[in-house]
C-alpha cells in the first residue's frame, strides 16, 4: 500500500483520525483495518480521499 500524502491528525482516547490521498478507493478501507489494529486504538475517523489522476 502506498499513502501518497497523509498524517494522523488526531489520537485522543484511542480514536484516531487519518487524513490524506491515496492512489485507489480500495486502499480507503484497507488504511482503515491498519490503524484498528494497532493497540489502543478503538476508532478511526477515516478522512482519506482518493488521488485523481492527472490529465494527460
């Protein structure tokens, strides 16, 4: 999986929030599953969006 541009913008009370672009929507879910699994966390506030592609 490649995170083309994001941070976690929040953690607070095991809630996290993922912000940034990712190359494809099947990585929206994907980010998702990651960050729940990590201890600790118990939410994810996911506010990725997909990278559109550049006009050629």
């Amino acid at each position: 999986m490649q995170l083309k541009t994001g941070w976690l913008g929040a953690y607070k009370d095991g809630i996290v929030t993922v912000n940034g672009m990712v190359p494809d929507a099947a990585q929206l879910d994907e980010v998702t599953l990651i960050v729940k699994d990590v201890q600790g966390v118990v939410s994810v506030v996911n506010r990725l969006t997909v990278q559109r592609p550049m006009s050629q």
